[in-house]
C-alpha cells in the first residue's frame, strides 16, 4: 500500500520536472517492465522484468498473509464472546470478507486507488487515472479517485489486480475491527449494511487522502509539512479507521445487557473459549508479517528485512509490557492482556515500521502495551463504552499512536522522495518537527472525519432499521434467535 | 499442474517441427537453465536461471499453502460432524495426508506425470520420461504415465521433486473430499484402503489424461476440438474426481442412521461445532491462492495477478450469493451456507480461474453459490443421500460447473499454445464451440470413469471387509468403539 | 540457519588461501551484491542483487512460517492437557515468543551468531563480528560470539535483520518444547525465567558450536571428522535441545499428580481436545516446510525442492509407521499416535533433509515413527518420566536420530565446502565413517552439556522460587488460581 502515493507523486514530479536520482530508477524500472498484454503472447515465460515478477509474487504472498487474518480475527473475537453469540460473531467475521470484496471492488477501489497510475515496482505503467482534485490557492488537493469501478478498465492488468487484492485484505482488515466492539448485540442486517458502507465508501475515503494520492499526502508537497502524512502500511489507514469507527458503532449500540448494573458494578461477561482468543492472537502475529513486509510492494527493497524484525520486536515488547504491568499490579499473569498488548506492539509498529531502527520499534511496542492496558481500563471505568474484546483500545489508540511515533521516531535512513518530497523520512527526535505535525494532523482528520462518518452511518440506521437485537434475542442467545443455529449443538 | 501437459506438448511440437515462438521462449529458458547434478558443485549458488529459481519457490510456497488446506477441510469436516465422531473424522484428515504421500510416491506420481519429460519454467530438461500411448486412426491417445515410480529416476531433480510435492497436495485435496461425504459411518480399515486407491490409481489416471498429457488433453490436436480438455487448477482433476468419488462413496455406505426416517422425515444431525467449521472454510480460502495461483508453475508469469484476483472474487460471489438468497427465502442469514457458497464459487473458478475476466469470475462464483444451495437441497430431498458436510455438492457439482464455465468465458486473452494448440483459449462465448464441446467431454469422461471405478472398487469392499461400522459403533461413536479415543475426554 | 557456518568459513577458508570453486561463486555473488546502505538512497529500487532480493524474501517467508509453528505447538500441547490447565498451557506458548524474541535481542543472537561476519546469499558483507576462540594446540576452537548485542551493529543491515528473525523462530521452537514435557504443573514466574535463560544463554551456546563456527562445526578442519557436526535445519541444534531441555525440566519438576499411583498403575490423564491437538500437528506439518526449505538461506539454491519432497515423505512414513505399528498390536489405529510419529519424521529429517534421497527419506521418517511409539512407551513405564505431550521422545530421541541419520544416509551429492572442508558431505554408508563420528559427537555434547546446563538451571530455580505450582493449585487447575481466568467458562 505504502508506494502507492510514491508512484503517483513520482508521476506528479516527473511532470513537475524535479525528477529525483531515486525517481528516475523508479521509472526506468517501470519502463522497462512494460507489459503490452494485448500485443505479445499473455502467456509467454518473462515478458515483465525478472524483478517486476519477484515483486508482484510478493505483493500477492503478502496479500495471502492479510487475507489469513480474518481468520485470526475470527478466533479472537468469537473467543473473547460468549458461546451463545459465538457463530453470530464467527458468522460477521467470515461474512465481512466477501462484503469487502464486492464493495471493493464495485466502488471502493476506485474512490481508493482510481487516481494512481502506475506501480512501478510491480512493473506497470499507462493505466489511465483520475482523481477528483479541489485546486484552491495554488495547491490541489485530492479528494476522491474517479477510475476503475468494477476493475473495468484494469481487468487484464496484473499489477492492478494483485494490488487490488492486496487492497481488500487492507480494507477487510479496517471493517472486521467494530465486529469485535459491537459483538453480542447488533443486528445482522444492521452489519450487512455497515460492511456495505465501510467497503464501498469510508475506508476508501480515508485510504484516498492518504494512499491514494490525496491531499493527507501532499501536505508536504503543498505546506511543507514533512512528507505530508505518512503511514507505511497502516496505523491510521486501517486500523485507527477501524478502532474510530468502531467507537462510534459501540458508543450508538449501547452497552450488552448486564455490562453496566445499576448500582454501578461493572460485569465481567467473560467469552467462552480463552485458548482460541489466543490462537487467533497468534495468527495475527503471524499475517501482520504480510500486512507489514507486503507494503514494500517489493521484494527487491531490502528493506523488508528490518521491517520484519521491527514488526516481530514491536509485538513482543508490547505482550510483555501488557503481561508485567498487569502481573505486578494484580499477582496473576493475565494471558488475554498479553494478547491485546501483543496487538497493541503490532498496530503501533505498523505505520513507522519501515523508517525506525530496532531498539525505537522496542519503545514503540512497549508504549503500545501499556497504552492497550491503560485504555482498555479507561473506556470501559471511565467512559462506560462496551467493547467486548478491546478493539477500540487496541487498533483505534495504538493506531494513533503508531501514526504519531513514526513522527517522533523516523530516523532518516528511508523515505526518499516519499510523496514527492525530496530527502528521507525524519521524526522530531531526528530533526523534522514539521513531519510530527503531518502525523498528528492525519490522526486528527482522522479523527473527525472517520468518526463523524460513521456516527452518522450508525445514526441513521438506527432511525431506519435499527442497530440492535431485540433484548430477549440478546438474552435467549444471538445464535439461536438471529442466525438460528447454534454453535455446539450436541456437544 | 496447469502446465504439465503445455512442457509435454511443446515437446511434442518440437518434434513435429511446428514450434510457436512462445514455445521458443519456453525451450530457451529451459535450455539455458538445465541443472547438471551430477557435474558441478550441487550447492553451487545460481547454476539454475534466476526465473527457474523463482518459479520453483513459487511452486513450492504455492505447494505449502495447498498442502495447509488440510487443516481447512480437517475443521470444516470435524466441525460439521457430531463430537462422538470427532477424532474420527478429524484422524481420516490427519490420516489421508500421510497415505497420500505414500501412495503418490509409490506409483501415483509415475501413472500421472510419468509421461512428462521437462518443467520448462522450472528449469528442469532431459528427463526420460514415458507415456502408455494408444495408437489408433493415426492418433495417439495417451492413457498412463510410465516412469518414475518411487522418484527413482528424478531423485535430485528439484524441479522433478517439487512438482512431486505440488501434485501430491492437489491429490489429498481431492482424496480427503470423500472423507466428509462418508464421516460418521466408515470403517477407518476401509477408509485407509480407499486412500491407497486413490493416492496410487483413481486420481492419478484421470490426472495423467487432463494433466499428464493424455488422451483429454490431445482432443484439441487430434480432433480440433479447441485446446482439449483445459483445467487449470482442478475444478474437474481434483474436485469433480473428489466429489465424484463422494458420492459413489455416500450411496454405497448409505445415509446415517436418524437421516432419513420411516415417515419420510429428515433428520438434522447438526455438527457439533459451527465455529471450527467456519474457520476451516477460511483457511480453506486463504490456501486456495495456492492453488491456483501457484497453478502457473511460475511466477515469472504475471498472469498470477488476474487469477488471485479471480479467485477471491468468486469466492466473494458464491459466499453472498447462497448467502442472500436462503436469507430471502428463509429469512435467516445461515451461516453454514455461505461457507458452502464460498467454497462452491472457489471450487468453480478453478478451472477457469486463469482465462477469464474478474467481471466473468463473479458471474462465476454467483452461479456456484446458487448451484451449492440447490445441490445441497436436491441430494437431500430428492435423492435421499447422506452428505454430512456438502462435499459431493461442493466439489462435484461446482467442480462440473467450473470446467464448463472455461467454456463458456474463457475470453481469448490466455493459453496461447495450450496443450499444442496454437492461439489463445476461448470459450463459446467467445467464438469457440469446439472448446465447450471438449469440457463438456471432460466432465462426462469424470462422471462416468471416475464414478464407475470408484463404485467399483467400494462395493467390491463391501463384498470383502465391508464399508461401514456395525450400528452399534455408530450409535455409540466411532472415536470410543473404532478409534479407542474420545475427542474431549473431561471438558 | 545451516548457511551461517558455511558463511563464516568460506571466510576462513578465504584467508587461509584454499578458496574453492564453488566459495568463489558465493564471494562473487556477494561483492556484487553489496548494500551501501549508508551511502545510495535506502529505498531505490534493486539496489542488491535479485538473486539477493529473491533470497531475503524466501528467508522471510520461511521465517514467517517458522513462526506459524507456535501456533501448532500451541494447540498440540493445550488439546494434549485438561481444560483445567488450558489457559496455562496456551499461555506458556504465547508468552514463550515474546520472551523469546527480546531475550534473543538482548544477548541471543550475539552469542550465537555474533561470530558470522557475512550472508553471502543475502548480499550482506563488512559486518563486524567476533568469536570468542580458544586456541588450543594449533587448533582453533570456537566457543561463543561476542557482537551484535541489541542488533546494535547491524540495526540496518537487512540480511542481519532477517538472519534475527529467522534465528529466533528457530529458538523459539527449541524454546517451546519444554513447555508441553512440563505442562499441568509448572509455575508461570519459573516458566518466565526459563523462557529468559533459554534465550539468552542455552540455546545460543549449542547454537553457536553448531551453526555460529564454533568448535562442533569446526571438527572437520581440526579434526578431519568429516565437514563437522553438521545439522542442516536443526535435528540436534533445536529438537534435541528442546528435547533434552525438557528431559531435564520433567525430572525435576516430578510427574503430575495422579500419574504413577501408589500400586504401580500409570493414570492415562487425557486431555482434554484430541481435535485440537490434531490440527496443531497438521500445522506444524505446514511450518516445517519453511523450518527445512528455508534453511537453504537461498531460493537461488535449486536443493530447496529436493528438501522440501524429502520433509513431506519423512513425515508421512513417521505417521504411517506409528500408526500401522499401534494398529497391529492393539487392535485400534491410535490419531495420536500417528501425530507423534508424523512429528518425529519430520524432527528426524530436519538434519540430514539436504543430504539424503528421498528414498532415504522414507526410511529416516519411518524408524522415527517407529522410534517415538517405543520411546513414549519406555520413558512413561520405564523410566517413570512424566511427559504430558510426547516432547522428549518427539524431539529429543528423535532429533538425535535426524543428527545420526545424516552421518548414515547423506549420499554426497550435496554439501560442497560444508564447514570450509572441501567435497560434498557423505554419510558412514556412502564412505566417510569419520562423518558419522562427528555427529555422534554433537548428539552426545548435545546429551552432556545442555542437559547438565538445563539441569543445574532447574535446580537453582528449584531451590530458590521453586518450580512446581502447590498441590492445591494443581488439583484445581492452574487457569483458576495460577492465572487467574478459565479457559471456558461459560460454555
């Protein structure tokens, strides 16, 4: 995902005639890779580059990866719930992803990626594009892409379509989060539509300004703001779009019967399967490898290597900060926090994973497990905000917080030209405040445009037809009375 | 698997003089890459081209993610089978992988691919090879491969090994299929005979005539019958084979007791464990990229993009569409269903996955998701047999469906030089009869070949050891009285 | 992980003027593939070489899927114990990859490869690096690394980083077999200690000697033992060392309560999701492939398929022996059983998988599976060790049979300049004896030293805060009082 506002920027600085050294390897790269589907044999050994071909394996194996992630996710959120809900949240887990793939794929990747012409690394070139761009005192800014609906005008390239794929598991990533806040209570048709929203309009949104050319991104280019906001492969795109959205979800819905009593005792409601809520945490661990290497769009930027090795020290730096905070503080290991601190590392990592060294990533991790820790008490003491399996802590706070340390952490050794702006990647530490102020400003937009979105979203469905199970249905069991079957019938 | 048959028959063409220049390409980068073992330095670093060493990774990586499917079908059937069955349904998945290993290695991958001489994308050449060849009218009609029983003739061969490995996976594919039609009433003695008849006969000949470059695989050169029988990935090789095989298997054993009552009344006999089937239908989805992605047996061919792409939209379509329309009719979102709509719209489109468009594919998918309802439905109601888990509606129906769909949508952009036929697949939608003619043949050939055998073989094992467990093993549980062991012993 | 060595001596072997052909390939590709990462635009496309590119990206992946393995261990160990202890268990597997990647940030990896100046098939050289050497009657003897603590020195250097993240899955699998030899019972503060101890000082010492150009790898050049210990993907360097870990742990730590009763009789304690256990061996199964392909460092190097064919066959003849053994003599085919032997085959080729035919491969996989019925069955009557999950005859026993089975079937046709000794690597039955002594020798240091360092480990803890949780606890399970939550509380 992450080059994908490169290559646009590349293409707006080619015109712009203030080509880079690194720009120009880009575009020789691509020019040479040239694939004339319609012209040469479709199935002839190496008619891209050798390099193109490695990278358009990668980008699809890392795609695979993310995809692999709805099924941690399902673990994790069925798990955390109890086993009278537990095919109705299995059932929005494995329901979303073919939403998101329709939705994506008729609207939303072209409001997305419908301005990004190219991807140079993946050996295309020549795709026709267009975004919607508001041009106000001298600066454009990019508000929505305008091409490619329905894949029709990319249908045979190949670039595009893994990149689709790659997008989808992204997007699939951002909507199944409020499936995990919102569990045990909404209404199936409510979810359907919601995935229908998130797909084919507020993600995309959000992914537009940042990924795909829009004005997030050129706040570099525009008001020398850093590299404008910059997300490597998703901190605030998808994860904090997911937490946010699913705040206002949980925030509309209301807490689950018996969470906040009268007399002001909060109920535990603990889910029925521990050991699969872990599995799924691993396997998380395990795709988000994917999620983070796969953004180079390149395997011949070696770079994968450390963004890996920081994705694996983030994870494990905010397990164990989850894990001895909560020991220390109550006597007893708490394995589920472990969990959500293993997340938080994972979700903060994500957008500076590529621009910060090894030890900053153990920082970041480690601020994110107790972040995870602090807010999960906070939203559920202080605010009263139900959130059966900590979604909104985990990828909304840490999301945030992973977007605001790449600004603080960058170290200046990647991000040449990234969004159009000469010189590497700097965070405040390593010298560019400006950039510090890019990130908190896509956090911010963030913020209140996603949430605003959404509350709205929620709002009107629940004046139509409603966001919420009927309270017998609640008590009786989802299963039983909104999917009718139940999980384990004759165990 | 795809290309097995296209290295067979540019060998062929090479002969008869008639050499596309695709197949120049081809024999070039074989040329250039052949790896001679015994001569230099085995552990030397690149002997083989860069492109043989991509695409070898790209099948082998492709291999582990079909050989991962296990697991998928292992929860999908486990989970939609009663708990006093469950270690034997899950043991029949766990089991079925080692026989198949055996069973290929021994003579299975000799009777398939021991006709095929070289892996052009792999870099492998001067294999001997030899194909049991009918002559008759002037044509040749291959009917079994020859060589390489137990890999003695290949053993360093990397090329020759890792094809080894990606075929073996497709067979389980195929051979645990017939596990979930027949769980709950198979005696394991029976079952571990079937495996060895699969993994060592069954599969491997219908596989060698599509895929090892026989007689289906010729109807293209000896009767224009567009480029012969084309499969890309399985949907007729693998599950029509499976599903086929089910329901051979299904009508010999009978249904369970409870199924099918005396006053005409159908018995529900739910699985024990919803979610677990899910997630089996996940990771299902997720290993399915390997197979038919990694079908190319390159990555240097970036046709990889298109297919992934293709396969996640018509498992997308399949999903929503058994989805919304029990939903419609029943007025609950049934959750199982659209796990068998999923599956259903992969199972199609993997066949044509490679020649169609991705609007073609969600066309595709949708039709599958209809048919799995409706075969589900029919098997049931009309023909009173037993499928505990959908498998014979699944994989046979949609399998049928997927090849003939090639011949319908296959749009003219793909295949040039397919099986020795020179120009580009196209179905009848497309201006090629001839080539809905020839999947046509294909899907009758599986009906009437693999059912007849199968049956065959099952009632001659219910003549000799017999098929299925006393009922009183039944009543009781096949894990306590066959298997020795229960599957949640003090929960 | 097999390379390092190698590296290192061709390093060695450089200086000392006796370069081979096949060195000079490998120093060739890496000056050409040199990363100045420093000095050109960090994120230009193809600033390494694609052979390098292509071989980061297959380390990654195989790492990643290394990785995966956790959750297989997870499950097999939590479906192999008492839904009393299911938390407790699932969270030692959790918590064990955490502990394990910082613990190897901190000191680890510097021990263990902090002597391993270069990756050649990464592209990486100019790293500084240091072994600490003894020097001993000429001889040089290499006994601990001493740079790269905290990724200090290489905190940008994408091979070392991906060498960090392939290395610690590797530890973290040795790292997590104890944890199932000594579940039910062990304190979680000890187990965090362990974890601690594991990964920063135990594992890397043998894994030094081994595979960071320590002594056991140097046997061959001091001592004309063949090429050295040599152990392709870790036999004796991770299985063994878990296994004989766990050896040491169990002892101990003492058998559960309830397993050897006052009249001799042996409780069976079962656990508590046989299914569960199933699906994590068919995931390891899956993880494997990258544990033993991805060792090759290199996709550049064509052996992988060979590797690959011969990791599947191992572990297919392991199951099958164990459960066609099992079945003959008690009657019924025993799922657990054949999970242990498919388990064993695969820890059995993990050493010799590069080495040996495939035929070979049948036979180690099938004497394993063979091997772990007997060992399972004598360390439980025999010698009265309580091993809940199989682990010490899993990966103890036959890890020292993989190391053994290397210095038997390797057929020379691989191997070349192993350990900077020139020639390919041959076992006791295709000439070299000497070959065979060398693995004798590394599978009894293995048995002495980490045994006896494990051993005093658990005695100081035992003598300090002790091991084992109190009686109470263990009856009631360790989830209510240990941890704190139930692993299933309101099903």
């Amino acid at each position: 995902m992450a080059r994908a506002k490169r290559a646009r920027w590349n293409d707006l600085t080619l015109r712009a005639a203030s080509v880079t050294a690194a720009a120009a390897t880009l575009l020789a790269t691509a020019a040479s890779a040239q694939v004339p589907l319609s012209a040469a044999p479709a199935d002839a050994h190496a008619p891209a580059s050798l390099t193109a071909s490695l990278n358009l394996a990668w980008v699809l194996v890392g795609g695979f990866l993310v995809m692999f992630m709805q099924v941690g996710f399902a673990m994790l959120e069925t798990g955390f719930t109890r086993s009278k809900n537990a095919v109705n949240t299995m059932a929005m887990n494995m329901v979303i992803y073919p939403i998101c793939i329709i939705g994506f794929w008729l609207t939303g990747y072209a409001l997305m990626m419908g301005g990004v012409a190219q991807w140079p690394s993946l050996g295309t070139t020549g795709i026709t594009s267009h975004e919607l761009t508001l041009n106000l005192g001298g600066h454009a800014f990019g508000l929505i892409g305008t091409r490619k609906f329905g894949l029709l005008s990319v249908s045979h390239d190949p670039a595009s379509l893994a990149m689709f794929l790659f997008a989808v598991v992204f997007m699939d990533t951002a909507a199944t989060i409020p499936t995990g806040a919102m569990a045990e209570r909404w209404k199936f048709s409510a979810f359907f539509l919601y995935g229908l929203f998130m797909s084919m309009f507020l993600y995309p949104l959000y992914g537009n300004w940042v990924w795909g050319g829009g004005w997030l991104a050129q706040m570099g280019v525009n008001f020398a703001l850093g590299h404008g906001h910059v997300d490597f492969a998703g901190s605030s795109v998808v994860h904090m779009t997911g937490g946010v959205t699913a705040l206002a979800g949980a925030m509309v819905l209301g807490p689950r019967i018996g969470k906040f009593r009268r007399d002001g005792a909060i109920g535990a409601l603990p889910g029925h399967n521990l050991p699969m809520a872990m599995i799924g945490t691993l396997i998380l661990a395990f795709g988000w490898f994917g999620f983070n290497a796969g953004s180079t769009l390149a395997a011949s930027d070696p770079r994968i290597g450390l963004i890996a090795a920081n994705t694996m020290l983030a994870s494990a730096a905010g397990a164990l900060a989850a894990l001895l905070y909560l020991w220390h503080r109550y006597g007893k290991p708490d394995g589920a926090m472990a969990c959500n601190g293993l997340l938080g590392g994972l979700v903060a990592i994500t957008a500076p994973c590529a621009f910060v060294t090894p030890q900053a990533a153990v920082v970041i991790g480690t601020t994110a497990g107790l972040l995870v820790v602090g807010a999960v008490l906070k939203l559920e003491r202080r605010f009263r905000i139900d959130d059966p399996v900590g979604a909104i802590a985990v990828h909304g706070v840490c999301g945030a917080w992973g977007a605001l340390a790449l600004g603080l952490f960058a170290d200046g050794s990647y991000g040449e030209g990234w969004n159009g702006v000469s010189g590497p990647v700097r965070g405040l530490l390593f010298g560019d405040a400006s950039q510090f102020v890019a990130q908190l400003i896509g956090v911010a937009v963030n913020l209140i445009v996603v949430f605003g979105l959404a509350l709205t979203f929620f709002v009107i469905v629940e004046r139509t037809i409603g966001n919420r199970v009927p309270a017998e249905v609640e008590w009786t069991g989802l299963d039983a009375l909104e999917m009718g079957s139940d999980a384990y019938p004759n165990v």
